[in-house]
C-alpha cells in the first residue's frame, strides 16, 4: 500500500515535476489541511521510491519545504509536517481583511437572539438536575423526530440522540460500529472532514464519483457489491460541495443494496434543508431501510456557533451509542438544546432566512464567477456552495496564487481522495452579497496571476499557512 501523501498528491499529478513544483504541491496539500501537523512524510527513499523520481529530487524537495518552514528533518530519522513561526505575510492574517471561503457558513439566523431569551426559562427548570445531557433533552428529541416524520420518516423520540454537531454524530458512530482497516464507501467529492474521520478510525477509502448532473448509481450500487464495505458515507441532499440532490428511486436502490452487502449507511443531512428553488423534495433515507444510520445538525439553518446535531438510528443501535457515549463526552450543552427546541418550532421562519439569504449569495457568486473567461457556474438550486469548473487543472495553483490576493480558497482536490478534480473549485453562496463580490474580484486577480505566470513561487509562499 502507497504512502498517504502519495495518495493526496495523487502520482499521475507530480509524474515529471521538478523538486520546487513538488515541494509546492506539498505545501499547498499542508495548507489547506490535507496533510496535518505533526503527521510523518515517507523517507527520502521510499518517497523516491513511490513516485520514481531520483532521491536528489526528493532531498531537494524537503529541503525547500524545510528552509520555509514547512517540515522539520532528523538526520538519519523523520520528515514531520510542522508550520511556518513567523509572523503572516501581508493581506493574508484575517485582521488585515482576508476573505475565508474555507468555511461555507451564514451567520445567524435573525431569530436567535428572541430564541434565545425565550429558552432561558426552560434552561431555568433544569437547574434542579445535574447537568449532563447523554441522551439529549426530550423536548428536542421530539422536535426533532416530529421534523423526520413529516418528511416522510416516521420516528419517535426514542430513535434519537442529541450531539454536538453533525461532525460529532459521525465520530460518535465510528467510535460505537466502527472497524480499523476495513472499506468505507465515500463519494468523490465530499466533506473533507468526513474523509479525516473516517482515516482516523482506520477504514480505507473507496470512492464513488458524484457530479453536478448527481450520481452515477450503477457505479455507486456495482461497488457496494464488488466491495462490500463495512461503512458508507453519503450525503444525498444537496450534496456538499457539488449541490446535487438524489432521487427517490436511487435512494431506494441504494438502500436496498447496502441492506443486501451488510454495509451501514451513513447519510448526512446537514445540508437538507437549504433549498432555494429545487423544486421537488425527496423523503429521507431513512425511510427506505433500517440499516441507515441519519446525521444533522442545526448549524447551516441557524448559526454554526451553535453546536447541536443529532443522531436517528435504530433503537438496538442508539443503546450502543448511549454506552459508548460517556468515553469521550457526557452530554451536550443545556442551554444551546433549549434554544434548539425554540428554534424547531419555527421551522417556515429558519427555512425562510435561509431560502433568501442563499439566493442572495448564489446570485453574487454568479455573477462575479461569469465575468471570469473560462469559469463555468453550475445550476445551483440549494446547498452550501456552487462547484464551479475552472476549465483547465489548474485549482491547487489558484488556491496557492489566491492566498497572495487575501482569498482563502481550498482547491478541488481537498474533497477528494487521490488529489482529483483540479478542474473544481468549492465556491460557498452563504456570504453577504457585498462580501462575495469582493472575494470574486480577488479570485479573478488570481486568476490572472496563475494565467499570467506570476503567481508566487515557493520562496514568496512560505508564511501563508500562518492565518
């Protein structure tokens, strides 16, 4: 089995490439988090080895990225990802005005500030208990097993767990089912941080392609029978970054086929709600088989400070979930499930905001991203992004040109295994309008700058991972 920083780097991209190109594309898979601080790098040798290139390139490599910063070697031991200690280069720090598309997150919902005043008395009533929340509060699991069934999943409170955060349901459930070096089925693109999850339990990878136009369902059902992964992690509206959304029959045929594999079904609904103008709403999941294990959370329909998600699973899988629970937290938040239950009760009012404020930014995403030559915006009817095609493989060296512009950009690759789609950008609609236009208007300037040939080498990149 290959190195992972093969993997991210993806071989068939650095086939050729001098030392200084290599050493750039490590620095670009560091910065934006693909490789983590700390994590060991392949010797010199085995590097060299992996990628067949001389092991004087490989040295050379590693000693630019170790004079900037970006790794630290003992001789005759091993090559560390660390970061840069100085201070930011100019237009790149977040108080010097960079732009962070990173994160592709509205600020709050207009009625958290009356919700939250309106949960006070309700957090008041618990002071009596002792504080600790395992299996999250009543109220909100009937709220949100009342919103499962009127999309068409009957469910009771019983059937649901409270976290803290959708991220957090899914570690919950890997630290509860999970099993070290088995396959874990994952769409490509998807959220990066699933993928790390996932790595960090121990499962293997294997990708199945997602695009604008949706899913290639043969592919995805033909490799959860060839395969028979043990794990797959879907995300089936709105589909994060691609924004496609699957439909009911291929919900049912998947659902079948992992049911007939023995595959869990991981479906991650964070995104479910951000229709704007889809047109058409499919049931969950979770109606189609009990072998599908749902996550959400409240923090793309209200506010991402507010770190509540929950689990919908079987009851035999919840108690599992219960005892494995207490290892590594006890509970969520009292007061952020109070406002939660406040929140849900006025699901039109947060649809709403969401709907109009979505709209605003796809329209401002579209309209600088069009007056870029080549750029090509895809329809977007709801989700968090718009994945945009560049028209030529070029995302990992605008992304590198764009933090010199002040734009934190991830490029395509970040959400993939193997270091594809260098072709995409994951552009978020879920700025102000005034924000995004001037995020657009560096990102064109970068765009001159890598189509141009001036975009900075590895010698003007070395503080930019300090942000």
């Amino acid at each position: 089995m290959g190195s992972r920083l093969v993997e991210q780097l993806g071989a068939h991209h650095v086939a050729g490439a001098t030392a200084t190109a290599l050493a750039d594309q490590i620095r670009a898979l560091i910065l934006d988090g693909r490789l983590t601080v700390g994590e060991r790098l392949p010797s010199e040798r085995s590097l060299a080895l992996e990628l067949r290139r001389s092991r004087s390139t490989i040295t050379r490599a590693y000693g630019l990225l170790e004079a900037d910063g970006y790794v630290s070697r003992v001789h005759g031991g091993s090559t560390r990802v660390t970061l840069p200690h100085a201070h930011a280069a100019p237009g790149t720090d977040a108080e010097d005005g960079a732009i962070d598309l990173s994160i592709a997150s509205m600020d709050s919902t207009p009625g958290l500030y009356d919700a939250t005043v309106r949960s006070l008395p309700r957090l008041a009533a618990l002071r009596g208990t002792s504080g600790y929340s395992l299996r999250g509060l009543p109220e909100l699991r009937d709220a949100v097993a009342q919103r499962f069934t009127e999309r068409g999943a009957p469910t009771s409170a019983d059937e649901i767990i409270i976290t803290s955060g959708a991220l957090n349901a899914v570690n919950l459930i890997l630290a509860a089912i999970g099993r070290r070096g088995e396959r874990a089925l994952v769409e490509q693109p998807t959220f990066p941080h699933a993928l790390e999850a996932l790595h960090r339990h121990g499962y293997r990878p294997v990708p199945t392609p997602v695009d604008v136009d949706g899913w290639d369902t043969r592919h995805l059902t033909e490799t959860l029978l060839s395969t028979r992964p043990h794990m797959a992690y879907l995300i089936p509206d709105f589909h994060n970054p691609t924004g496609a959304t699957l439909g009911d029959e291929d919900r049912a045929r998947v659902t079948a086929t992992a049911r007939n594999v023995g595959t869990h079904l991981i479906v991650d609904e964070t995104t479910t709600e951000l229709d704007i103008d889809r047109g058409w709403a499919p049931a969950p999941m979770a109606a189609s088989g009990p072998n599908v294990i749902t996550v959400g959370s409240m923090s793309k329909i209200a506010w991402g400070g507010m770190r509540i998600g929950w689990i919908r699973a079987e009851r035999p899988l919840i108690a599992r979930l219960l005892a494995v629970r207490p290892s590594f937290e006890l509970g969520t938040a009292l007061l952020e499930q109070c406002i939660a239950v406040e929140l849900l009760s006025d699901m039109s009012a947060l649809t709403a905001h969401v709907r109009d404020r979505l709209r605003e930014g796809r329209a401002a995403v579209e309209a600088g991203v069009t007056a870029i030559p080549g750029f090509v915006v895809p329809r977007t009817p709801g989700g968090l992004s718009a994945w945009v095609d560049i028209g030529s493989p070029s995302s990992t060296a605008l992304s590198l040109a764009a933090r010199e512009r002040g734009l934190i950009l991830p490029p395509g690759p970040r959400f993939t295994t193997g270091g594809v789609l260098e072709r995409r950008l994951r552009i978020p609609i879920t700025l102000p309008p005034e924000r995004t236009a001037e995020a657009m208007g560096r990102l064109s300037q970068a765009w001159q700058d890598v189509r141009g040939g001036t975009a900075s080498r590895a010698e003007e990149l070395r503080h930019a991972a300090v942000i």
